[in-house]
C-alpha cells in the first residue's frame, strides 16, 4: 500500500523510511531509523527526484505507481549518486523504459560502475544549465564534495523548491511527520541532524560554505533534502547551523570532559573538575566516556562545543586506543577552532598528555592550554590546585 506525502500543488514526497538498519554506511549507529526522501513532480513532464536506497524499493515503487495513476515517468533527476539514493535507478528503468536521466558527468560515470544499463537515456548537465517540464523549468548547481564528487541540487525557479541532495539532511525516521513545522526540532531532530553533518559532511567545510554562497543567490523557499524533515518555514534557522559548522564555529560555550578510564580512577578525577566547572558558574557542561559513546556522537558534540578536556589514561606507552580514534576521527573530519584542555594518568610512564598535546598541534587553529592535570594512579591532593587552574584557564579563555 503506498504512502505519499503532498509537498506543493504538484510536489509529492515518494519516499520511505528504514527503522531496521542498525548502522548507517554500516558505521553510526541510528536508533531513530533513517528516511530515504525522493520527490515525484506531476508537470506537463512527470519528473522524479533521486531514487532510494534498496531497502525500501518496494514501498518507493507502489508509492510512484499511485502519484503517477497511469502516467509514464518522463525524467529522473539524479542529484547524488551515493547507493542509498541510487540503489532503485535501475528498478526504475525496468519498469519505465522510457525515461530520461538527467545527472552529471560524474554521476554518470559512478552509473556505470555500479553496473546500471544507462546508454541512450543519459541527458547530462553542467552548472546554470535550465530544463522545463512545462510549468516548472529547473538550474541545475554543482555541489561537489557534498558529500561526494559528482554532487548537484537542482532548484525549481517556479515554486522557490531546492532539492538538495545530502545537504541539510538529518538521521532518523519521519514517522509521518515531513516538514520541520512538523516536529519539534530543537527538542527531537538538531542532535540526529548535527551528527549526520558531523560525520557525514564535515570534512568538507569549505566546499559546504562554496555551496552556501551559491544558495544565497536563490529565491528558495523550501529545501527538500535525500534524507530527514522538508524545510518550509524559518530556513534561516538550519541555514545559519550549516554556515556555523561548515565554518567550524562552536555552537555554543560549553565544556566537553571526553575521558578514558581503565579502572575508573580516571574518571572521578574528570568527575571531580567537572564539579568544579559546574561550582565556578559553568552549567553547560557534559562527560563523555570515550569507550562506552560512539565516536559519531563524539564528533558531533566537539562540533558544538567550544572547550574540550581530553582526560586520558596511558596505555602502552601511547594513548588509550578508544582516544586516540576519536582523535583520529577528528583530524580526518578537518575539526578546527577548538580551545583543550589535558588530564594524563600513568602509573609509571605517563606519556597520554604529551602525546595527546602533539596530536592536536599538528590540526589547524586548535589551542591546548599550557596547564595540564598529572595524574600517578589516582586523584591526589596536590591535584587539586591543578584541577583549579585548568577551570580558571578554561573559563578565562571564554571571555
């Protein structure tokens, strides 16, 4: 049985939703599902917006069949190729052998790749070209390395709609629920949302901020993303998220303790300074065990904060293994602009600041702070003055 969505007067949602895949990309964890959006156009041309990925092609093909009620499907517009979107490309020509692909070069090439029987049907397209379906005419813009190479959004001048492939995206299932006014965002979505672009897109910050300055010159009045809610009122709103991460600014003045604890003495000491933070006036604080949280979640709360404490155990003469992936993870999504501060525990080579301290020196604009919490073991009293300094130091560099 089909479920459709009605977007504008000739815009349909034809997507659907995957609430049994555990892992997305079979790397983070998604307990909220994820929906795979496409839109179908009725227009003197019938035109479809990206396809789904596998998991879902049944309800995506009923969906197409009862929106189009008889009518052939002229164009598919293939804005991001990546599987989860393009997985039903082929699905779609055996059951419309007529169609007309609109993409990219690129995005052809990957086609072809994945082994998608394509020739005689391509319609490829380049950056300001413009397509009419009748009422509706389309530009096509580039959006490479959002988050892949052959990236573009097609933006609708009739109606103001952009589909934006993977940009503006978010995690989690709709549950019937497919414009942002919809929903609660603040309370449900911005922590799944700052995640899937974390992790997802971060890298790419500056090809984000190319993509940006591209949108600005367009008139949109929806975003309709490949993945999460359709964005139809207070854009502005998830705009000014993306400018801030693709940018790398924290969202917010707030202390991360990130900790790394074999037998828990690590931790009460990174308890004991998050105590201190919180008894200075700094409220907006947040503890995160290193080997219990995934390092998805990690990523995307170092993107909102401004200030982390890296509190670490040593482990074999290095980093506990646990850290020094998060840290890996953080260089390799290009993280930047962030102020640190260092806890080191060793019984008897305590090597974890100093080698924590290096890794971070080699990224772009980050600052360790030179004060540091030396464990031997356990806490200490003569910790205590030290804890004190870091809090000063940290709170001092807020201002």
């Amino acid at each position: 049985m089909f479920c459709v969505r009605k977007i504008t007067e000739d815009l349909y949602w034809v997507g659907g939703n995957d609430r049994r895949l555990a892992l997305f990309e079979n790397i983070h964890p998604i307990p909220r599902g994820v929906s795979y959006n496409s839109y179908l156009l009725l227009d003197k041309k019938t035109v479809l917006f990206d396809t789904v990925d596998w998991s879902i092609c049944r309800q995506f093909l009923e969906n197409i069949q009862a929106v189009l009620n008889g009518r052939p499907l002229d164009y598919l517009v293939i804005n991001h190729m990546e599987p989860d979107h393009g997985a039903a490309i082929e699905e779609i020509i055996l059951r419309y052998p007529d169609v007309k692909i609109i993409s990219t070069e690129k995005s052809f090439l990957l086609m072809r790749q994945f082994g998608f029987e394509i020739d005689g049907r391509m319609e490829e397209v380049v950056e300001g070209d413009i397509k009419s379906f009748g009422k509706h005419e389309v530009t096509f813009v580039a959006a490479p390395m959002v988050h892949w190479p052959e990236a573009m959004v097609t933006f609708d001048t009739t109606n103001g709609v952009l589909f934006s492939a993977d940009a503006f995206g978010s995690f989690g299932a709709l549950d019937g629920k497919l414009f942002n006014d919809e929903v609660d965002f603040d309370r449900d979505w911005i922590d799944d949302a700052r995640r899937y672009y974390t992790n997802i897109v971060g890298k790419y910050g500056p090809h984000v901020q190319e993509l940006l300055k591209k949108a600005s010159g367009l008139d949109i009045k929806m975003i309709c993303p490949l993945h999460g809610p359709v964005w139809r009122t207070d854009l502005g709103y998830f705009i000014d998220k993306y400018d801030k991460w693709s940018r790398y600014e924290p969202e917010e003045k707030a202390v991360m303790i990130v900790y790394a604890s074999m037998y828990g003495n690590t931790e009460a000491a990174a308890t004991a300074l998050a105590t201190k933070f919180v008894e200075k006036g700094m409220k907006n604080v947040v503890m995160y065990d290193v080997s219990s949280t995934h390092v998805s979640e990690l990523i995307s709360e170092t993107f909102r904060v401004s200030h982390v404490v890296l509190a670490s155990v040593t482990y074999n003469l290095g980093i506990y293994p646990p850290m020094h992936n998060y840290l890996m993870d953080m260089k390799a999504l290009n993280l930047q602009k962030r102020t640190f501060a260092i806890i080191e525990n060793g019984s008897w080579a305590c090597k974890s600041g100093s080698l924590m301290s290096e890794f971070l020196e080699e990224m772009r604009e980050m600052t360790v702070l030179e004060d540091k919490v030396t464990l031997v073991s356990s806490m200490n009293e003569g910790n205590v003055t030290d804890m004190d300094t870091i809090v000063e130091g940290v709170i001092e560099s807020m201002k």
